[in-house]
C-alpha cells in the first residue's frame, strides 16, 4: 500500500509564527501604555509586525495547502492558486516593512493599507476562478487510510483556523491604517472577512462533492 506521509512542520512553524506576532503585538501595546515609547513609534511597531507576519504566512500558505481537501487531489490549479497567494503575501509583506521603516508614517499607513486591501483582493478572486473548475478536476487517493484521513482533517481544521486569525487580524489592521472611523474599520473588516470565508467555504464543498462523485 502507498502511504501519503503528512508533514506537521509548516503548521507548527506558523502556530508559533502567529505566538511570536501576538507577543510582540501585545509587548509594544504595554510600551506605550505604561510610557516608555510614543504613539506614533508604536504604529510604526506594529506596522513592521504586521508585515513580518504577512510575509512569514505568505511563506508557509503553499506548505499548509489550505486548499486541499482529505481523499482529494485538487491538482496543480488549486497548487498554483497557492503560491500566487504565498507569494502576494511574502511581497506585500516586505512592502509593509519598507514602507514602516522607510517613509513617513502617515504614508506608510496609507499605502501599506492599500496594498493590504488590494493582496486580500487579489487572493479572493483567484481562489473565486479557482471554484468553477474544481467540480472537474481532482482524482481520489484511493491508497490514503482511513487514519490518514482524519489526520488531514483535523490538519486542515487547524489551518482554517490560523488562516480565519490571520486574514481576521489582516484586514483590521489594514482598514485601521486606512481610515479612523472605529464603525467603519469594523464594516470594512467584516465584509472582507465575510466575502473571502465565504470563497474559502465554496471551495471546500466543490472538492467535497468531487469526493462524493468519484
């Protein structure tokens, strides 16, 4: 019989990736509470983390393959669609870093912000063309154990909740960066969430009911 290994490493690389942001995030936040560095250096702090953590997660999206399903082979669309997300995230990522170490503040936020919104986008759509083909590709993997199985499963549980956090965290910040309205951060955010979970989600039925069909 022909076993699939499934490796956990990318996972527990960004599980600890995702603990190192919310430290540091959560450290700088106390900084400035208590008074050792100013508001304005905190925004540049957090700007700089949040790029880090982009581009840390865009490094780790195509190893995690969130798009793969348990006893389906989404073939190489879905593997493509991937890494043009990694590598939107690793890009934006360091623009984010650049930008937060580089220019001005108030024009490290806009365009970091715009970049941001413009990645999420991107990624969205392509994971949005990504559903009408994925009905009509994909094979079974007829070889992979009922244990393998559910291993995946809950591999891929685990990732849609880091991927949920961080796109979550993503947007927040970007529509923080963007605009000072608390109201409208929180719309802007929630939509965005809304509209990629929900791609996320059409996706995850397509390779299911390509599952059930084979």
């Amino acid at each position: 019989m022909i076993t699939h290994p499934i490796s956990t490493r990318p996972v527990k690389a960004l599980v600890f990736g995702f603990m190192g942001f919310a430290a540091a995030a959560a450290t700088v936040a106390a900084a400035q509470k208590m008074g050792a560095i100013e508001p304005a250096s905190t925004k540049r702090a957090l700007g700089l983390l949040v790029g880090v953590m982009v581009a840390i997660t865009g490094n780790f999206l195509p190893k995690v393959r969130p798009l793969n399903a348990p006893g389906v082979n989404p073939g190489k669309a879905a593997a493509a669609a991937e890494r043009l997300a990694g590598w939107t995230l690793v890009l934006v990522g360091i623009a984010y870093v650049a930008l937060f170490v580089l220019a001005p503040l108030e024009e490290a936020k806009r365009i970091s912000s715009i970049l941001g919104i413009a990645a999420i986008v991107l990624i969205a759509a392509n994971w949005a063309w990504l559903v009408r083909g994925m009905l009509f590709g994909g094979k079974p993997e007829p070889d992979e154990t009922a244990a393998e199985q559910r291993y995946a499963a809950e591999k891929r549980k685990l990732v849609v909740s880091l991927l949920f956090a961080f796109f979550y965290a993503f947007a927040t910040a970007c529509a923080a960066f963007l605009f000072r309205d608390r109201q409208t951060i929180n719309e802007i955010t929630w939509w965005m969430s809304v509209v990629f979970w929900l791609i996320y989600g059409a996706i995850m039925v397509a390779l299911d009911a390509k599952r059930s069909v084979n």
